[in-house]
C-alpha cells in the first residue's frame, strides 16, 4: 500500500508511486510541439553549437584538441541522455591546467596526437571524425594502459560525477548523512531498475 511520504515524522521513507502518469492528451501535446521544434531547429545549427562549445572551453589547448577530449569523455562514460556541455563542463578544466602545468599539457597533446595517428592509420580520419563509437572505443582500448588514457579516464570520474547539477538526472539525491542516513529515507527507492 502506498502512502505519500510525510516530512513532518522523522525517519519516514519517501514512497514512489509507480504507476503511470502520461495522459493521452499530454503526450500527443508533448509530440506535436517536439515536432515543431525538429522542424525549426536545423541539424546544422546544433552541430555549430557544439563546435561553439569546444573552441570557447579550449582557448589554450586548441579547439581540435578540446573536440577529442569531448569525444573521449562522451565514450569513456557514454551517457545517451547528457547533454554535450555536461561532458565539455567536465573536460574544461584541461585549458587552465595546460596553461599553469607544462607536464599535463604535454601529455594532452602526445596523448591526442598519438590516438589521432592511431585513428588515421586504421579509419582514415583523426579519432574525433571516426563514425562509430565501437571503432572509437577499440582505439581507447588499445591506449588503456598509457598515462594520458589513466589521467583522462581518472579525471573524468570527479569531473562529471562530482558535478550536482547532473545528480538528479542520475537519481542520486545527494548525500543523506545529515539528514540520518538512508536506511529510513528510502534506500531502495531505486525505480530505474
């Protein structure tokens, strides 16, 4: 039986009700105005907007290399539903870095030159231009042991998962600890699954 969480009792378990929503008039409102939007927006002009997103986080580092390290965060941590400044957002800091650490900005551009080599001698086209991301992680696959890979990947988990505004898109609610853990606050809330 399910009842609605009440915040006034401490301790009580906030209850998901899993029963469908979507009303017919709602979803077909839903589709025609995404329709339209499909039909206003151009492909091009996202395309551009995603280009706009790279240069201007990689002023440093270059735009190319900024695009690379975008593809790379997006297939080391594929997830459909983010948005691609989520995965800029996390790879920005790279610019800065580059500018105050002669070290990492080395291993950044060694590391892209030589995924870009690794991507021309086997597609034809430097790894950010390679059409399907399973080519795209056989390449990552192969560079997995090399430092530039193990920094990328490691520097990824903080910088993507750490950011709160994508918490909810995941469904975390952020940390429980103060509020008396998550044994009574509905651990098992998980309706993803």
């Amino acid at each position: 039986m399910n009842h609605p969480k009440d915040d006034s009792v401490p301790g009580t378990m906030r209850v998901l009700d899993k029963r469908p929503t979507l009303q017919r008039r709602s979803f077909l409102r839903g589709g025609g105005l995404g329709a339209i939007g499909i039909a206003v927006i151009p492909a091009a002009s996202l395309a551009a907007a995603k280009d706009v997103a790279a240069r201007q986080s990689f002023r440093h580092l270059g735009a190319a290399t900024g695009k690379t390290l975008v593809r790379m965060a997006r297939d080391i941590y594929p997830h459909d539903k983010l948005a691609e400044s989520f995965y800029v957002e996390a790879v920005a800091p790279y610019d800065a870095a580059s500018v105050k650490d002669k070290g990492v900005k080395k291993l950044l551009t060694e590391g892209i030159k030589d995924l870009d080599q690794r991507a021309t001698q086997r597609y034809g086209v430097p790894y950010a231009e390679v059409k399907t991301e399973d080519e795209r992680v056989a390449l990552l696959k192969d560079i997995e042991a090399m430092p530039f890979f193990k920094k990328v990947q490691g520097d990824l988990v903080t910088g993507l998962y750490n950011n709160k505004k994508l918490w909810p898109l995941f469904g975390y609610e952020g940390s429980s600890w103060e509020k008396g853990g998550y044994v009574n606050r509905g651990f098992d809330d998980i309706d993803w699954l």
